[in-house]
C-alpha cells in the first residue's frame, strides 16, 4: 500500500520543472565538458605535432650540414660510396652531439650500421625501422616521422630522412626520438585544461540553478499553494492566505513576471475565501434567523393560546352556571378581564416590536428630565411594593429622540425593578455621560442573572423566572422592545449584575453642541 504513494511522490519529483532544468543544465554541462574536452585535446594533439615537425626539420638541417662538412673534411665524394666509407665515425659522432640513437642506411634501405647506447651495430636497423611506415616514406625521398605511444605514458618518435648533400642523395638516416617528457607536459596541460573547464562549467550551473531557483521560488510556492488549497476544497474547506505573507525588514524579490502571477493568485485566492467565508457567515446568520423567527412563532402562539384558553374556559363556565352561582360569575369575569388585558398588553407590545421607528424625525429632547419625570411618577406605585425611587445624575442630557419612546424605555426599566426586585429595598434612577453617550441606568437589588444569562434577557419572550413573570402578566417582551427602541436611536442596551446588584443601561448618542443632528 506504501508503493503508490513513494511511486507518485518520485513521479512528480521527476517531472517537476526543477527536477527537469538541473538534468537539463547536468547534461548541457557535460556534454560541454566532452567537446571542449575533445576540442582541447586535437589542439593539443596539433601543438605537440607541430613541435616534434619543428623539431625534426630543424635536426634534418643540422644532420645534413655536418654530413656534408664531414664529407668535405675527410675529402669524401657526395655520394653514397663516400657515406659508405665514413659511415662509422660519421655515426659516432653525430651520436655523440645529440645522443640520439641512429641508423644510417644505403639508398636502397639496407642499414649500414646503427648506434645507440648499447654501441654500434654493422648490417643493422635500431628499433625496427624498417618496418616502420615512416621508413618507406623516406624511401620515396620523403622526411617521415611515426609517434609510437606507451601506455606509460611515454612517446617514442621515428624519424627517417634521406641525406642530401650538394642536391644528391647520398643514403638514409633514422632517428630514435624520446618525446615522452614534452609528451607528459601536454598531457598534463591537458588534465589541468580539462579540470578547470569542468570546474568552470559546474560553477557556472550551481550559479545558473541558483538564479532558477531564486526565480521559480514563486512557482514552486504556487504550486504548494494550489496543491494544499485542492486538497482542502475537496475536503470542503476553503483556505484564506493571511495577509502581509513578505517579513518586515526581509529584502523584497523585483517584481517580475512570476512573482507577480504569485500575487495575483494570493489576491484571488484571498478573495474566493473572503466570499465565501462570508457566504458561511451569512448561512449561519440566516439558520439562526430561521430557528429564533421559529422559536419566537412558537412563543406568540403558546403566550397567546394561554389567556385565549383561560377567556374559553371561563366564558364556558359562565355560560352554563345559574343566576344563584354569583361567586363564580365574579371569579370568571375577573379572569376574563385580567386575561383581556394580558392578551391587549402582548399585541400591542407585538405591534411596537415590529413597527420600526428608524428613519422617524427626532427631536431634541433632555434624557435626564424624562428619566427624571418617570422616576417621579412612579413613586406611587413603588410604594405599593415598599420601595422608593430616588434619581441622581446630570440636570440636562441633550439627546434627539421621541420622548415618548424614550419615556417608554424608562417606565419598563423601572417597571421590570419593581416587579423582580426585593421589597423594601431603594430603586435607583441614574442620569450620567458615558463617553459620547448618554448614559440611562436602573439599579437595585434583586435576584440577579449570570451573565450568560444577561445576553438572553433582550430575547423575545426570554423570562429568568418564569413562574413570577407568568403571575406578574410578563410576556417578556418588555426588554426586547427597549433595546429595539434604543438602538433605533443609535444607541445600545446592556445588562450586568454585580454583588447582588443588577444593573440595566440604555445608552443614547448625546447630541452635538445642542444642536440637531
């Protein structure tokens, strides 16, 4: 089961681009190496040619002028009996100038005599001359030479010549020549040669693969990019690239081509996964939208069937009992009427929540004074739970408002007080500036919520305590229309309880320099 995988991975590392310039580049470079190899090689295989010939031309001259000086001073004819005649010292002594081995040889070929270091020889041929090609050469009149190597590295040269004395042949000379120390010269120039055009050629592809790759660095990140962000769709993720990818204080690359492509795909991608993201968010939003809208149906209808079914059930009652049940007819109508009235409060309250009041005219107006009026109006009625309602704060808080809307915020805050505080405890009304805002408090001691709790208090028909709420006649919809009204002011409702404390704030944007805005 691991083959395939190591089989993939192998695959794409042979046919990835990198992979294909650095065998591409490796075998430019040696192929470089062989010709300039092969190039530098018959150059030098010609310079060491054109030295040995140099070379020999100039011993044929110098071994021609002393045959003839010698043939003179031994008063010889030029011809090849006076070679004859002399041949033995003359060998000897052109032996002895050079210490080259030589043989001197008839004009048909046949060898007179041939020296060399282990002494002279009569009637014969030193090395095998003549077998050699360069000795038939000589006898067609023509100076030859044959390169003999060895596989010590050593080169042999056989250098056959006619003698011309006066413009007559008068016989033969053949040479045993040791180039093996010039030959090992080249040899070695040839090595040296060969290293520095491989060392040269291997430099010059690390520095051409390091400028691909400083180049295809981008692509190379793309296609990481685009492999991971595959895998991950089809996974049905959508990955978003964070944004300032390029380090601080780390040298930026030029904006070529490519790295340009990399930006683009970057931006694009950044944007795909923006959207949908977004579009994720959204979905999110409209399934709670769709389970709270639910959830707030299936309340109205249950808050609505209740004081629906207590009228039928009494009006039922009332219908059958008789003219001498007068404690029943009483109990049923009071029912009814507390009920009437629960039912009346709810749909008007259902009414409020859903007419909106954004886009109304507002009108300056002081939030303190109409906090202020309200906990005075009050009063009354707080002393039924023995409380009282004492107010503190700013004289003037301008704001632009419905002071009828805002006298409704207030009168539910200090009503929800009243209702789920503990008795005989003191109500506080407070009127302050928070920052921009002003800022509307209610503070007493109750029950208190957590604050879990407290986020779930402005939902529609949200209760913490729903036995009290329900003998109170609270729907819960008390809080909710508050922070509908005020954030239709621009402003926001909070909700906090501390020590046994519990605070409700409704915060409206005070208004500019006194002014309508």
């Amino acid at each position: 089961m691991r083959r395939a995988p190591e089989a993939r991975r192998r695959r794409r590392i042979y046919q990835s681009l990198r992979f294909r310039l650095t065998a591409g580049l490796l075998l430019l470079a040696a192929c470089g190496c062989v010709l300039l190899y092969f190039l530098a090689m018959q150059q030098l295989d010609a310079a060491l040619e054109g030295s040995v010939t140099e070379d020999l031309e100039t011993l044929k001259r110098s071994t021609e002028s002393y045959v003839r000086q010698y043939l003179m001073l031994e008063e010889r004819n030029n011809d090849e009996e006076g070679l004859r005649a002399c041949a033995r010292p003359l060998a000897e002594e052109l032996y002895a100038s050079g210490r080259r081995p030589l043989t001197l040889y008839a004009l048909d070929g046949a060898p007179l005599l041939s020296v060399g270091e282990g002494g002279w020889r009569v009637g014969e041929a030193s090395y095998g001359q003549t077998e050699d090609p360069a000795f038939f050469s000589a006898l067609q009149g023509q100076s030859a030479y044959s390169l003999h190597y060895g596989e010590d590295g050593s080169l042999r040269v056989t250098f056959v010549s006619p003698l011309e004395v006066s413009g007559r042949s008068v016989g033969l000379i053949g040479y045993e020549l040791d180039y093996s120390a010039l030959y090992r010269r080249f040899a070695q120039l040839a090595n040296t040669l060969l290293t520095g055009t491989v060392a040269a050629l291997l430099c010059i592809c690390a520095v051409v693969l390091l400028f691909l790759n400083h180049i295809l660095a981008p692509v190379r990140r793309l296609s990481a990019l685009s492999s991971r962000v595959a895998a991950q769709m089809r996974q049905g993720n959508i990955p978003v690239p964070e944004r300032g990818a390029s380090k601080p204080g780390k040298r930026r690359r030029p904006r070529d081509e490519v790295a340009e492509l990399s930006e683009n795909y970057d931006e694009m991608l950044r944007t795909v996964g923006e959207q949908f993201t977004r579009i994720g968010e959204d979905r999110v939003r409209i399934l709670r939208l769709l389970d709270s809208r639910q959830a707030f149906y299936n309340n109205v209808t249950h808050e609505l069937k209740t004081p629906l079914t207590t009228i039928q059930g009494y009006a039922q009652l009332l219908s059958q009992a008789g003219p001498e049940e007068k404690e029943l007819f009483e109990k049923g109508l009071t029912h009814i009427t507390h009920e009437s009235a629960r039912l009346h409060r709810m749909v008007i309250q259902l009414l409020e929540m859903g007419d909106s009041e954004r886009g109304r005219a507002r009108e300056p107006m002081d939030a303190a004074a109409t906090l202020r009026s309200v906990a005075e109006s009050m009063n009354l009625r707080a002393a039924r739970y023995g409380c009282a309602i004492r107010f503190d704060g700013e004289e003037q808080l301008p704001i632009l408002g419905r002071e009828e809307r805002v006298r409704e915020v207030c009168i539910n805050l200090l009503g929800n007080a009243l209702k789920y505080g503990e008795a005989g405890e003191v109500i506080w009304a407070l009127a302050e500036r928070s920052g921009g805002y002003a800022a509307l408090r209610v503070v007493n001691r109750g029950r208190g919520f957590s604050d879990a709790e407290a986020e779930k208090l402005f939902e529609p028909f949200y209760r913490a305590d729903k036995t009290k709420s329900r003998e109170m006649g609270s729907a819960g919809l008390g809080l909710p229309l508050c922070k509908k009204i005020v954030e239709e002011h621009g402003g926001r409702m909070r909700a906090r309880c501390r020590g046994g404390y519990t605070l409700f704030e409704a915060l409206f944007p005070l208004r500019e320099g006194g002014e309508e805005g």
